[in-house]
C-alpha cells in the first residue's frame, strides 16, 4: 500500500530542526482561524513535522511532543539567524536551562487570545459611546471615539485618538423653557497597556467645547436679557483633557475584536471662555468631569 500525503502540507525530513525566534503561539490550525494551545519562548528548538502549501505555516513538534502549527515567520529559518554556542538557545539544546514552552491556552482560547495578529502594527477602533456632565450640567450625550495605535510592544502601542460627543440639556420654570446643547471635539495621544483580553487607555489632549442655549416662553417667543443674565447665546471653552478606558476584549477572528468599556473623562478650563453662556455667572468651575461607556470595534492593519 502506498502512502498519500494530504495537498495542503509538504512533509520533510524527521531530523529538521528550527528554533523560535520571537515569542508566539502554537495553533491548532495553518489559517487565522485556529484554536491556540501553547505559547512558545524565544529560543526554544522545534522538529518541523511538515509546512503548508504555501509555505507560510510550519507543523512543528515541541521537546515535550505537543504538535501544531506556527507561523514560518516567527522561526529562525524565515530570519535565517545563526545559532552562535554561547546563546541561550545552544543551552537549551545541550538540556541546560530547559526553554519554557509556556502554558498551554486552552481549546476555550480563541485564536489569537485578544492580542491580535502578532504580524500586524498597527490597531484601528472605533467607539459609539454614552457620556453624562457629572459636574457640568449633569446632562446626557452620545458621540464617538476613534483611535489608531501602533503596537511598540506586544503589551503597548501609542497613537492619535478623537472624540466627538453632544450634550443636551432642557429646564422649565416661571412657564419658560431653556435648552442647552453641547459639542464637544477632543484630540489626543493615547497609551495603551494589554493584559489578556484586558486594555487600560490613558490619553491627555486638547478640548474644545461648543455651547449654545435658547430659552423662550410659553408662546415661543425667545425671552428677553434681564438683570445681567444672558438667557440666548453661544460660546466656547477649551480645556486640558485627560481620559482613562479600561476595555474588555471579545476576539471575533484573528483580527477583528469587539469590546465594552468603561470612560473617565477629566476637562481642566484653559480659560473663561468665549461668548454668552446662561447664568455665567453661577457657572460651575472647572475641572469637570465626565463619566460613560460603550462598545468598540476594532481591527489590525
């Protein structure tokens, strides 16, 4: 009888060996939709079993005989490195300091365990968002959060992040009516730090809050200014702004993620503003702060 070999692998030899030469994870699959079950360390010696057809993927075999597949890029035979007698990699081939082969991740694991694909630079995210004044008005809005990290460790990345949120707030009293709207436009630079599935983003930037208020009677005529307030306006105030987001992650495929988050935003005024603003003259002080949250879809680039 003879022996077949499945068209999406090419066998070699049982003596080839390679070592790793980044930290990554071992798949149960040659695609970006397996199930990851080990993570590999830096240096550790591997037995190639067989490689994928297009040679992008490699079965390997590790010292303690757990089989799977690995990016061929992340092993010394992609960066053709040599293997000098004083690395930590000889060590670990002469049986000295056995190289860890980490823990296995478990078949509940999703392929990329929310890190993202390890090949990819840069994260792109986009977030709808809730957010209440607690300190300013008390009033409610929605708005959106954008952001483009590029990875510097596998356990952060910095980058440019937006955010556009609308306040709005009405009252009645004496039989008139006041509205209140806000915009605010906030651009910063982010930090993120990732544990897991877990992110915490820490930003400081710049402020811009536009705001404007009606107030008519029961008519719907626009009340007059009296005994130095201004009851119909606009104006702007710019603001010191820090935010904290700590995020959970739902990986979808290895890489597209969803997540939930919570936001803390803090506002210090830059100055008392420009224009008309209702009752400015019992305005709350700065810094106010901003409480919300909401969900984010993400993707490396």
């Amino acid at each position: 009888m003879t022996s077949t070999v499945s068209f999406a692998a090419r066998p070699v030899p049982v003596s080839s060996k390679i070592f790793v030469s980044k930290d990554t994870k071992l798949w149960s699959e040659p695609n970006k939709f397996g199930v990851a079950t080990a993570l590999l360390k830096t240096g550790l010696p591997l037995k190639v079993v067989e490689y994928s057809s297009e040679n992008s993927w490699v079965r390997v075999e590790t010292p303690s005989g757990r089989t799977g597949w690995m990016p061929v890029t992340f092993t010394t035979q992609s960066s053709r490195r040599s293997l000098p007698a004083n690395t930590k990699w000889a060590d670990e081939e002469a049986g000295r300091n056995p190289a860890s082969e980490g823990e296995p991740v478990g078949n509940s694991l999703t392929a990329d365990q929310g890190q993202g694909d390890s090949s990819k630079t840069w994260e792109l995210s986009l977030s709808p968002e809730y957010m209440n004044q607690i300190t300013r008005e008390n009033a409610n809005g929605f708005g959106f959060h954008l952001l483009a990290l590029q990875r510097l460790t596998s356990n952060g990345g910095i980058g440019p992040a937006i955010s556009w949120h609308r306040f709005a707030k009405g009252a009645t009293a004496s039989g008139n009516s006041t509205n209140r709207t806000s915009h605010r436009l906030s651009i910063e630079a982010l930090y993120r730090y990732r544990f897991s599935d877990f992110r915490m983003d820490l930003g400081i930037g710049y402020a811009l809050d536009r705001s404007s208020v009606r107030t008519v009677d029961s008519s719907g005529a626009l009340v007059p200014d009296s005994g130095g307030f201004t009851f119909n306006g606009s104006g702007s105030e710019s603001s010191l702004s820090i935010r904290m987001t700590p995020r959970y992650i739902f990986p979808v495929s290895r890489g597209l993620k969803i997540g939930i988050h919570a936001s803390y935003i803090l506002d210090w005024g830059l100055g008392s503003g420009e224009g008309n603003f209702a009752g400015q003259d019992s305005a709350v002080s700065p810094p106010y702060h901003f409480l919300g949250g909401g969900m984010s879809l993400s993707m490396d680039l």
